[in-house]
C-alpha cells in the first residue's frame, strides 16, 4: 500500500481507456475504480457506494483537525465514439471512447486521493466519481439524491476538465465562467395542412417555422448585450411528407447556451415573447420546450478561485495559463450553483479536439496535474 507512482497511474489510465461505458452504465469502470481504492492505506478513509445512484463512487478521507469537507470531483462515463486513434490500448467496446478524457480525470484524482491515504490531511476530503457527465446530469442527479450529506457533506468542491490546446501538465482557470451553460429548446408548430394550390384554405406551418427561426436569430443580436455572450443554434428541422401538401405540423431542436444563468433565462424568456408572436401573426399554435437538465454555467466562486489562481501562479512547478470561457457545457456548474467551488483545466497537448475519435491526450499531464492539485489542496487547508 503506498502513493501511486506515475508508472503506475499510467497503467490505470490505460486500463481505463480500454473500458469505457456509457452514462449511468459505468458499472466495470466503478469497480475497477473501487479497486484501486481498496489497494490503498485504508486507515482515513471511508467509502459510501450510493444504491440510489449505483455507478458513482465516494471516498471520505478523514482529516486530523478538520475544519471543513473539501471536494474533489471526477467524471467517469465515455462517449458513443468509435475510437479511430490506433493505441494498442484503444477502446475493447465497440462505439463507445473516452473521447472527452474522463480517463485521465479519474487517473489523476485516484494520484491525489493516493497520497492523501498516505499522508493525512488537516481537513476532510470527500472525492466524489461521478457517473453521467456526458449525459443523464450525474452531477444534478447526485445533489438531488443527498449524497452530500453527512460525513460526505462537501463544503466547497474543486475539480478539472482536460483541455487539448494547453501544454500538457499546464492548469488553466480564469474568474468568473469556465463553460457555458447549455439547455435544450424543442418548438412544436401546429397549423392547418392543405393542398398546395390553395394556400388560403390552410394555415402553413413550414412559413411559421421559417419566420420563427429568423425572429429567434435576433434575439443575439438585438436583445443581449454584445459584451455578454450567448448562443442560440437549432439543428435539426422537420415538417412536411410531401412537396404538394402544405404541412400542419412542424418541429424545430436546438440549444441555447450562456455564461450566465441570468443570460440562459433571459434567452428563455425571449424565445417565449416570439413563440407567442408567431402564433398570432400566423393563427398557428406553437409551443416550446425547455429542459437545461443540470447542465448549468460553471461559474466559479470569486473567493475561492481568486485564492486557487494565486496558488497556481506562484507554485514554481506549475505552469499556469489564465484562460477564456469556453462555450461546451459541463453538469459541474448545477453543483458549483449549490456548492462554492472552482473549475479548472489541465492541458493535455493535443491536435485533436474534445469528442473526437482521433483524441489523444498527453499522459504526462497526468503527474503534473497530481502534483499541482495535491500542493493546492495541502495548501487550500494550512490556511485555517
């Protein structure tokens, strides 16, 4: 029983590659997880397998003189991706990678979890892998549920995101919102079909449709202000069976994304006002649908990231990189909106983006990024 060496946070990475699951379906990655952690000095710590929440696992490391429960948060379920990276230990599941380095997540919280098993910390420390980032929001699922509750209560909660296009090992954070937030916009229009050589007789759905998606076009435009940031993106469209018919129904899907909860319900509100128009100005029915799920804005807590930055842009071994908010959605924001806590990035070095089937991090962050957190916590609790 002892610290995990790199070699051997390597081997677990690996190991971890070639088994990725889906989300709420992690059930040989929890076990292989679980594992781990019964290899280490079991003296501090204290494992709770949820039964409401069967593939997530949290692991309590008692402190000498606490003063507070601090967070660490890993995610540990993959994408439906077929691997296309050619590693001798690429994906043994077929169409499913961990195309966003969940992987490398959980590798370097068990190298943090490790040395505090060896070396007991001041406060309690709670790490908490979590199933269904990617989707299903685990994060939401699991403060609804009361995981942290009890010996497992989290008072402020830390954890990363690798990032492709920072050297590899580098930490990268900023004030403010790391991700955006997403939700989910589906609009159902229902009009009057009818032949197509007598439009008067119908109520046309696809020019509703077509109108609506124009008028939500400016609400970027004209009703955010351009210094704040947000997206509105529909991607998928349907209506119609056939080109002589005008169609009576139709249905748009999208996203709508912000660095704000404030923005998002904002956004919200105004496709709201527009949908209402439209029904009026084209006698048509038009109902939208909302769901953000828990796929909040990250937004960091100013105190505590403030205090995080200027940890990392002092430490001599770390190479600190202040970053823009990025625009993809992360279910941590629905737990830093009920607990105090900051996000992060570690740089993986990497051509190939997030999500995509050639992506091939850098295992050397994975050490460096041990390190780094690992200094940031000891420090995080010296501070009383």
């Amino acid at each position: 029983m002892a610290v995990f060496s790199e070699s051997e946070l390597l081997a677990i990475r690996r190991h971890l590659h070639q088994i990725p699951e889906l989300a709420l379906k992690e059930r040989e990655t929890h076990d292989f997880l679980l594992k781990k952690v019964q290899e280490l000095k079991q003296d501090f710590l204290v494992v709770k397998e949820p039964s409401k929440l069967p593939t997530a696992l949290l692991v309590l490391v008692k402190g000498s003189d606490p003063q507070r429960n601090i967070g660490y948060r890993a995610d540990i379920d993959a994408l439906p991706v077929e691997e296309d990276t050619g590693l001798p230990y690429k994906s043994t599941h077929p169409g499913i990678m961990h195309a966003c380095g969940h992987d490398i997540h959980m590798s370097v919280a068990l190298g943090i979890l490790s040395y505090f098993s060896e070396n007991q910390p001041k406060d309690n420390l709670v790490f908490f892998f979590q199933p269904a980032e990617e989707s299903e929001s685990g994060g939401m699922k699991a403060y609804n549920l009361g995981l942290f509750t009890g010996d497992f209560q989290v008072d402020e909660f830390y954890g990363l995101h690798d990032k492709p296009d920072l050297p590899a090992g580098a930490i990268g954070c900023r004030e403010g919102t790391l991700f955006a937030g997403t939700c989910e916009v589906n609009i159902e229009i229902e009009g009057e079909g009818g032949h197509a050589a007598f439009p008067q007789k119908a109520k046309d759905s696809v020019v509703a449709l077509a109108s609506l998606i124009l008028q939500i076009q400016t609400i970027i435009s004209r009703s955010i202000d351009p210094i704040e940031s947000g997206v509105i993106t529909f991607g998928k469209l349907e209506a119609g069976h056939i080109r002589n018919v005008i169609a009576d129904h139709a249905r748009i899907e999208g996203t709508i994304r912000g660095l704000t909860q404030a923005m998002i319900e904002k956004i919200i509100d105004r496709i709201k006002e527009v949908c209402q128009g439209v029904a009026l100005s084209y006698g048509v029915k038009v109902t939208p649908e909302f769901n953000q799920g828990g796929y909040w804005p990250v937004e960091n807590n100013p105190e505590l990231t403030k205090n995080f930055i200027s940890y990392m842009r002092d430490a001599e071994d770390v190479d600190y990189i202040e970053t823009a908010p990025a625009m993809t959605g992360e279910d941590f924001g629905f737990l830093l909106n009920k607990i105090p806590g900051t996000m992060f990035w570690l740089g993986v070095d990497d051509d190939s983006s997030l999500h995509s089937a050639t992506f091939t991090p850098k295992e050397a962050a994975i050490y460096k990024g041990v390190q780094a957190i690992t200094g940031f916590l000891a420090y995080r609790m010296a501070q009383g």
